[in-house]
C-alpha cells in the first residue's frame, strides 16, 4: 500500500469499445477487460439501452418472496445456454457468493437428499485454486499469498495437484505422462468420498493461479470419478464461462455437466455486478418439503435479482446472438495464437499458455532451469506499468502477464496489445526490443 500511494494512480472516467481514457483525456487498451468481465467493449449501445429502459421501471426490487420479470427472463435464457442438465438459477451479486452458494447447497443437498450417503461436508479442490475472498471460497482456495493470514478462519478441505503441466509436481512431461496427475485425485476420492460433498475445480483454465490449462479430456475425466465416487461436481466458470475459452461456458468443450456452477464475471457483459449458481433439477429437489421441515436454502442477498442486472444481462446474451460472438471469435483466437508466437523467442518467457481468448505469458530469470524471478524483483509489475506508459492496461499475476481483451477486440487491436506486451517484457528485461509486425 506504501508504494501505491507514492505511484500516480489513474483515475478512468471514460471508455469507449476496446479503449478507457483517464482524467486527463489518455486512452488505454483495455488488456484486461477491466478484469475480465467487460466482452463487448465499452458504452456498448445494445447494453447502454437495457439499462436506460429498466431505469424507466424500477431499479430494484427484493426476490424475497417476490420476483421481477428481467430475472425471470433471465433464468430461462441462462438454462437454455447453460450445459444440458442444469436447470435451476439462484441469484448472488459476485463470483465470491456465487462458490458460497454451491458449498452451501451441496453440503445441505447430502444432509436432506442422502444422509445415508455420510457425513459429507467437506471439499476438494485444487492447489493453487482461487474462488474468491469470501471465507468459504477462501477455504477451497490455496494461494499462500492471498490466504495464509486467514487460516485460522477456515473449515478444512483435500486439495490435490494441478495439471500445471510448465512445472509439473511430479516432473513428468505432456502427453506422455497419460494425465498421471488424476491418479491421486482418485485416491483422494475413494478414500475419502464419504466426508467429501463436493469437488471444486475452475474448469480448463486455472485463472488467479496464472491462467493454468488443463490437457484436453482432464475435465471429462473430473466428471468421471465424482459419479463414480458420489461426489458433486462444482464448476467454477465465474473467470472461464461467456465466451472466455472459446465456448459460451469451458465445460461444454469435453461436454461435461456439472452438478453445480457459479457464474458471474462476464454474465452482464462488464456492466452491473450480478452473479448465479446453477444446478440440477435431481439438487433442487433436495430443498422441498412442508413449512416445518425448513428444508428451505436460508441463504439470501439484498441485491438478489436486481432488475438492472438482469436486464442488461439479457441484453448480453442478445448481443451474442445477434453478432455471433461466438462464431466471430474463432479466427480472432487463431490469430492470438500466432500473434503470441514470437515471444518465445525472448530469453525470459518461460511458458506461453492460452486457451480460448485467454493469454498467460509466465516469465522466468532463467529459462533452461525455469528459475522463477525473485518475488522482490517485482517483474510482472514492471512489465505491466511499462505496457501502461504504451497505452495498454495490464494487470500481472505475480511474474506471468495475462492478456484478457474484450471478445469484441478485433485482430489489429489485438495485434497491438500483444506487440506493446512483446516491447515491455523486451525492454524490462533488457533483451532484444525487435517486436512482431
């Protein structure tokens, strides 16, 4: 905080499609997506629109024994484009309280649903996992920096290893290691199944972890050993789903439905915030009963469903209809691929990830040991503040840079973000500043 405060902060006051502008009238590329909610740009007019006509109704209402009709619209678009299975909607405000809920849910599902099943109420997750800063998401989290200090507030959980396949834990190689690393999530899972209500796992993309992929079919695999093992399934697509990984949600890309699954993130398309666990008609059910069974999710937000929210919620699912987003993404992803090439070449990138429209540039001190830099070294900050005197905003993970635009970013926008990426790293670093045409 001390350094923040001696460092000129920049104060946004505007944005306009891929580009925010500051106080004193500097435009910036948004690299980020303004952390990876906004898909469609900046003062989108179809979003502009929803928002002013709602406005002209009312801003906002309880779902406390009441509803609202852009939530209920809502709730039927998200199922219709949500995978096949998961039928029911429950709103939050944020990507925290969206995992909260899924916790919550799955540990009552088991004590109502299938008692007999054990006393399931605890979590897998992965190492290096993030879900949030809320203390139950903290609890399947495990990023040392961030939640060390809170220890003591949290309930226990397994974690088991990642696919984190750039430093592989246990120093096997893709694809002849055959994913070895699923075999101790299967022992985790039958030993332990009767206290485990669920398995909490970012699919195909590790985000705050440095944008860690999985290998293909890793999730599908997942999804096999939580049925065969009678463990739900959470999906965390707050980070991965609305298009981020190529497909509206990252786990329609091994066809896999989860029992649970938070989203929030991109759902207004940057706009208002508004989050949603979604879940299986076979859950649901688990919550019916008579007054006095109290059966009930006594779980609520003052904002749940909030009218704005939603409706420009629905005009964000309007827009990737009616521009195809989706379809026009696919050769902007191949273009980002190629784009990113070049920076192998530089002496300090140790690993490029991407999957979808999501980039992770992890930098290293030495690149044939995979030495990382030195925490105090703060190499991703300085890359990032040299990308910013360039006219591009970035945001670092550590020392890896993360490449995030808006769906919408078209290929010579991206062609700039990613050369001003290619020039800073150069430049921090003091390697070759030749970057790609």
């Amino acid at each position: 905080m001390r350094e923040w405060e001696q460092e000129e902060p920049l104060i946004i006051e505007r944005g306009k499609g891929p580009y925010l502008i500051d106080t004193e009238g500097n435009r910036y590329l948004d690299g980020t997506s303004s952390i990876w909610v906004n898909l469609h740009g900046h003062r989108h007019p179809t979003l502009d629109r929803a928002i002013k006509r709602q406005l002209d109704k009312v801003a906002h209402s309880t779902l406390f024994g009441l509803s609202n009709p852009p939530a209920i619209q809502l709730a039927r678009a998200l199922i219709r484009i949500a995978p096949k299975g998961l039928a029911r909607v429950f709103y939050s405000d944020n990507g925290s309280t969206a995992v909260e809920v899924a916790l919550k849910m799955a540990v009552q599902y088991w004590q109502q649903r299938s008692p007999e099943a054990g006393p399931k109420h605890s979590f897998l997750h992965l190492k290096l996992a993030y879900h949030g800063d809320t203390i139950g998401a903290v609890s399947v989290g495990n990023i040392e920096l961030f939640h060390s200090r809170f220890k003591s507030l949290l309930f226990h959980a397994v974690e088991a290893d990642p696919p984190y396949c750039y430093r592989c834990p246990l120093s096997l190689t893709y694809p002849s290691c055959r994913m070895a690393c699923l075999d101790p999530i299967e022992q985790i899972l039958k030993e332990h199944h009767r206290t485990l209500a669920g398995f909490i796992i970012e699919p195909l993309v590790q985000a705050a972890a440095g944008m860690l992929t999985s290998p293909p079919g890793y999730l599908k695999r997942i999804r096999e050993l939580c049925t065969k093992y009678n463990v739900l399934l959470i999906a965390d697509e707050v980070a991965t789903g609305f298009g981020r990984t190529g497909k509206m949600f990252a786990c329609q890309h091994e066809q896999v439905t989860p029992d649970l699954m938070a989203i929030s993130k991109g759902l207004t398309g940057g706009y208002m915030p508004l989050a949603a666990t979604l879940t299986t008609d076979e859950i649901y059910q688990a919550f019916l009963g008579k007054y006095e069974d109290f059966k009930t999710f006594f779980h609520g937000h003052s904002y749940t469903g909030n009218p704005l929210s939603c409706a420009v919620a629905l005009a964000n699912l309007e827009v990737f209809k009616k521009d195809k987003t989706l379809v026009r993404l696919q050769p902007k992803i191949k273009t980002m691929a190629r784009l990113l090439q070049p920076l192998w070449q530089l002496p300090h990138v140790g690993d490029i990830r991407q999957r979808g429209f999501i980039a992770a540039i992890e930098l290293v001190e030495d690149k044939k040991t995979r030495k990382p830099y030195p925490l105090e070294t703060r190499m991703g900050h300085r890359v990032t503040q040299e990308a910013r005197r360039h006219g591009l905003l970035l945001r670092p993970l550590g020392h890896i840079i993360v490449l995030l635009p808006p769906l919408s970013t078209d290929a010579l926008t991206l062609a700039r973000m990613v050369a001003t990426v290619h020039r800073a790293i150069a430049t921090v670093t003091g390697t070759s500043s030749l970057t790609p045409a």
